[in-house]
C-alpha cells in the first residue's frame, strides 16, 4: 500500500499528541518495510525539528518526509473553515489509505481514511477550553469523523465519548493505546541526576506535576492539596511543576498567591525531554489529578522510572493507572492530599506502587500499538 500520513505534530509539538505520534510512526517504521509511506510535514519547521525527523527515519527507505511550505493553520483554513477542495493526494501523490492524526481530516479523492481522535474535552469539559479552539474544533470534528472510514481512540473512555457524542458506530472506531519510550527508566547515573538538579535548581525533595498550565490539568487542585497536606504536615518537599503556559493559566499563578506558598511551589516552565527520565527519578511522587485525559503517557512514564502515582479517576486514567497508583477524585482536594500523604509517607505502600508501576509500565508499548495500526491500516 501507499499510505499518506499527517505527521505534523511529531515535528511541531514536543509533548502530548506530539510524542503520540512520534513514537507511533517511529515504532511502524520499525515494523513495516513492506508499504510506501509519505509523512506531510506542515508549517516550514525548523532545520533543526527537519534535521532530527530525517534522522529518525534514515534507515527506513520506505518512509518519505515531505515538507510543506504552508502553515498548518492555513491548511486548516482552506481545508475546514473554506472548504476547499484541494485533495490531500495534490500534496502527497496517489495514496491507497491516508491516516490523520490529529482530530481533523482534508478532503481526500479516492484513498480510504483513517483520522486519530485523542479526546473529547472540548465536549465534555469545554469549560475548561481555549474559546476559539473548542469552536473550531465542535464544527470541524463531528464533520471529519463522519467522513472517515475507521476512527482511532487512545483510550476505551475516547472511544466510548466518540460513539455516544457523534454517533458514531462502536465497530467503526478501534482503540490503539499509547506506550513508553525505552528511555524511561529509573536513572542511577548521579552525574546526570546531579545536572538536572542544578538546571532546575531542585535542592529540596519534591512532588512533580507535569503539564500544560490550563485548568483542565487541574494544577490549581494540586496546588490547594499540596497546602492542605504542608499545614498538616511538617514535610520538606517543594511542589515542582513542569510545563508550558497555555491558556486561562493565572489562576494557577493566584492559586499559589492566595495560599502564601510562593517560597514553596516551583515552576519550571518547559522541560526538554531528555531530562524527563531524571525528573521522574528525583521525584519522590508524581500527581496527575487532571479533569479529563484522552490517555496520559505521563503516568506511564514516571511508573517505568519507579516514582509513585497519584493521579485522578475521572476519564481514561483508571485505563492508564490500573492497580498500581492511588487515584482520586479530581474535585476532592481533601482526597488528593491524603492521597499524596500516603505516597510520601507509607514506606510499605511506595514499595508497593513502586512494583506495580514497573509491571503495568511494561504493559504499554509503542511496539503493540504500531502492531494494532498495521493491522487497521490492512481492515481499512
């Protein structure tokens, strides 16, 4: 087959559907040397992002980039808001099956489609959405879902959301899980442990939450946790957040305010990816407590570096977490400082959502999911 696909965001976005697509296609790579296949690449990225995705897939000849010199955004203008007929196969040549992966789908002459939906928040918890964006993506979403032969979930809960919000039939979506890179692994080396203390000035032991600032992270909840358990507690660990600022963010910032902690919760903004591994390792609990997730390879990631769970119960996290963290109501703030109590201070039960982060770590990985694509890409 010829099979066109959207990697776009592998080679714009660090994190989030950014890693989901890149380790994907990277693990199909690994696999599939039998099909031809053209990754579009939007938006003129960098030479450096270029250099590196050309890199990844050196060795693999039947894996093609192509560069377009055209914004995502006017792609998406002349594709969903205009309504253009400008065939995907203008920008790729003939295709067999063209896979989407990030939420919306171009119009397509003749290729069968696949189109990658990671989440339903902007329906479920538009409350907590860029404005503009929750619109762009209510009208655009159900229409592409419509049209295309087979839709991919992250999770059961995305594909469950997919099929009673759209309407959509439970055998046209197939779930593929996300994984772990090989690379997340409890760090030993104390050298490189001790440069990332000093790049992040880590020189209290901590709690990690790591995230985009935006409310449906509900980092604001594990900020008020965190002062519930500190005023309880005579702890010595800072909160250490990592990530991005989004949007609707400064009640984050006055969350902290409000309660007097400045001195105590840390902000690290953006963490390049190889310090991850040495984040999680330093990290005596990582909390996720967000309000909804189309999966959540963050919580896989600090189990495969040994560091216990706390995350919440709402959405796909009971999918990701298993038996082998301590989940929460993310409404309950009361709950989730208990919760992170109990993870720093019950020597038993860390020992034990230590084991069990290691064994459900293994349980997800981009091998089985490019095996689950290929196996889509073969029924479409």
């Amino acid at each position: 087959m010829r099979i066109g696909l959207d990697y776009t965001a592998a080679v714009q976005q660090s994190a989030g559907i950014g890693r989901y697509c890149r380790e994907l296609v990277g693990a199909l790579a690994a696999q599939d040397r039998e099909n031809q296949y053209v990754l579009l690449v939007a938006g003129r990225p960098s030479a450096e992002a270029l250099r590196r995705a050309q890199e990844r897939f050196a060795a693999h000849p039947n894996f093609t980039l192509r560069p377009l010199p055209i914004s995502e955004r006017w792609l998406n203008r002349i594709w969903h808001r205009l309504r253009l007929p400008l065939y995907v196969e203008a920008l790729t040549g003939p295709l067999d099956l063209y896979h989407s992966t990030d939420f919306t789908l171009p119009p397509v002459r003749r290729a069968r489609t696949l189109l990658q939906v990671h989440d339903l928040s902007f329906l479920r918890t538009p409350q907590y959405a860029e404005p503009s964006l929750q619109r762009y993506l209510q009208q655009v979403v159900p229409r592409s879902v419509r049209r295309a032969d087979l839709v991919l979930a992250d999770s059961q809960h995305t594909k469950k959301d997919i099929v009673a919000l759209l309407g959509i039939p439970s055998e046209r979506v197939m779930v593929i899980l996300g994984g772990t890179e090989s690379r997340f692994q409890r760090v030993t080396d104390e050298a490189r442990l001790e440069q990332v203390r000093q790049r992040y000035g880590l020189s209290h032991p901590f709690i990690l939450g790591l995230g985009t600032l935006e409310p449906r992270k509900n980092l604001a909840g594990l900020i008020s946790a965190y002062g519930i358990l500190r005023a309880r507690q005579a702890i010595p660990h800072e909160l250490v957040i990592g990530g991005r600022k989004g949007w609707l963010y400064q009640g984050i910032f006055d969350r902290v305010a409000e309660l007097g902690l400045e001195q105590q919760v840390r902000f690290l903004g953006f963490v390049a990816d190889e310090d991850l591994p040495a984040l999680y390792t330093l990290a005596d609990v990582f909390a996720f407590p967000s309000f909804y997730e189309g999966f959540g390879i963050p919580i896989l990631e600090a189990m495969a570096c040994g560091t216990p769970v706390v995350a919440s119960n709402a959405s796909s996290l009971p999918e990701v977490v298993g038996e082998a963290g301590l989940m929460v109501s993310p409404e309950d703030t009361e709950a989730l400082a208990q919760a992170l109590g109990q993870a720093l201070q019950d020597t038993p039960l860390r020992r034990t959502l230590i084991s069990r982060g290691y064994e459900q770590a293994r349980r997800f990985t981009w091998e089985r999911a490019a095996g689950q694509l290929l196996m889509a890409y073969r029924y479409v």
